[in-house]
C-alpha cells in the first residue's frame, strides 16, 4: 500500500467503501465497529479525534478487518463477540451466533421462572440461553447441553466469563441427559436442508451447518424433542422452542398431539411465530398410558 497519511475519518470511510463495493449490507455500520475494535474507541471518542491522523500499524490492522469482512465472514467472528440479553458472549465458528429473535424465547422462560426451578437448554451452542436464563432467574439451576464438544467449550467459556452459574453436558439430545426438569427450553437447528444454500454467505459459509440444518423438512429436531422431551419433565413441566417463521402450525399441532397442554405460538418483534411452548400432561397419567409402572 502506498505511504498515504490519512484521518481517522477518512480511513472509516475508506473501509465503509471497500465494504460497500463487496455488498455487505450494512457497510457504515461494520466498517465503524471494526474501527471501534481496532482503535478502542468510543463513538465520543472517535468524533473528538477523527481530523487526527491514523497510525499505520492501526490503518493496517484495519483495512486487514475490512478484507476479511469483505470476504463475508461474519462481523461477529471479527469482533469476537455477540451481544445477547445484554450480555457479549464470545461467537467462533463452532457456534451460531446468538440471535436476537432468540431473546423472545428467553423472555418467555423467564416470565415462568422461580427459584429453585431445573432448566435445561437443549443444543444450547454459545450457551446464550442458559446462560441468560442464570444470570436473570437467580437461583435456578440451569444444565446447557450440546451434541458438539467444540460448542460446549465455547458454552462453558461464554459461562465462566459471565459469572453464570450453569452445568454443561455433551449430550446428542437427551442420550446423556438423566433427572427431570421444570422447564426444557432449546432453539434447535430448524433450517430445511435445501434452504441453507439460499441463506446468505455469511451464515451458509461460516456459521456451523450442524447448528442450522434441520433435515428434510426442518422439523427434524423437534419431533425428537417433542417425544423424548416427556421422560424428563416433571408434571406441570414446561417445554419450549424457537421456531422458524413458517414452523408455528407444525410444531404445535405436534406438541398437542404428543399430550402437551395450553400450547401457545409466540410472534417476535417483525409480526412473526417466533416461539412455541407448552405443558406436560400428569406425568403419572403419562406413565400409566406407556404401560409403565406408577
Ligand atoms: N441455542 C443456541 C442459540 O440459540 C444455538 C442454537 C443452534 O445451534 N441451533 O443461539
């Protein structure tokens, strides 16, 4: 690159360009976040000294951030973080980062929350559920489990560095999972197969297939919750998903059919079924129809 001396301000702009001319969406917005993480600092800052000019090892670190964005890896694997519920969990390719229709699902859980209630988080990737859910619901005793090793080191991570008092289980749904529970929550992998490939690069290239693909019909994962899910509530014990925008219909029918009262489909903040839940018939009542003993 040719020695140039330039402004705070003009490198922003330069890196907004760059990411402009790539297509990335919201290119002003990136390409200040990444001039936040490199220079460290606040917009307040940024404004008082944006006639300055800009080191070269900080430009080059910068425009270094704009390339790689350019190449559409997420902005959040760049920054190394997600803000979720007010907190920033740490996101790398080995979890989805959390997203924030998903903060719908939390505050669902928590309207319900008591002390001394056993919640577990099925497929909980970063552990932005379970994690939330400790940090607001004092008391509780939340599990956070995941099929993926990789995922669950991040979860434990996201956990210790929060200060979030929460179990972790590598776990393939409920094969590793014993006890009962007052609430299961999970946001499975609900994407259909064939639709991954229409998502945008950023999410099909770099975000974990295991965490978005929900087989054939997207419903996958919840067919095998809604079933299992059973053995390990106690009665009165809640169950609940996010689902897809299309999934509500789907899901709940499943869920009432498998026993489950007072089901409800929940709208996100766009107008759109974001959340199911529903309660575990008597678990004696459900024992005796499985031909069990009581
Ligand atoms: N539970 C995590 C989240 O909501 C991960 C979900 C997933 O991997 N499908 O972000």
């Amino acid at each position: 690159m040719k020695e140039t001396k330039e402004t705070y301000r003009e490198v922003c702009r330069m890196g907004e360009a760059l990411l402009k001319e790539a297509g990335i969406r919201d290119a002003s917005v990136d390409a200040w976040y990444l001039m936040e993480a490199v220079t460290q600092k606040s917009r307040a800052e940024f404004l008082l000294c944006r006639e300055e000019e800009m080191q070269k090892k900080k430009k080059k670190r910068y425009f270094g951030g704009i390339e790689k964005r350019a190449e559409r890896i997420p902005l959040q694997h760049l920054l190394g973080e997600q803000e979720f519920m007010g907190f920033s969990f740490q996101v790398n390719g080995s979890v989805l980062i959390p997203r924030q229709d998903t903060e719908i699902l939390v505050e669902e859980v928590r309207k319900i929350l008591r002390p001394g209630m056993r919640v577990l988080d099925l497929c909980t990737g970063s552990g932005c559920i379970a994690i939330s859910l400790a940090l607001l619901c004092p008391g509780i005793e939340a599990t956070g489990s995941d099929v993926s090793r990789e995922a669950l080191e991040t979860a434990r991570e996201n956990g210790r560095r929060l200060k979030a008092e929460v179990s972790w289980l590598e776990s393939d749904l409920f094969s590793g999972i014993s006890g009962s529970y007052d609430v299961i929550v999970s946001n499975p992998p609900y994407i259909p197969t064939a639709q991954i490939q229409t998502l945008e690069q950023e999410v099909r290239l770099y975000e974990p297939f295991q965490a978005l693909d929900g087989k054939e019909d997207g419903l996958y994962f919840y067919r095998k919750i809604i079933k299992q899910a059973d053995a390990f509530l106690n009665t009165g014990g809640r169950l609940f998903f996010e689902i897809g925008w299309d999934q509500g219909k789907a899901v709940s029918e499943r869920m009432r059919t498998a026993g489950y009262r007072e089901v409800q489909v929940k709208k996100d903040l766009a107008g759109l079924d974001r959340v199911v839940s529903g309660i575990a018939g008597d678990r004696k009542e459900r024992e005796k129809q499985e031909g069990l003993d009581v």
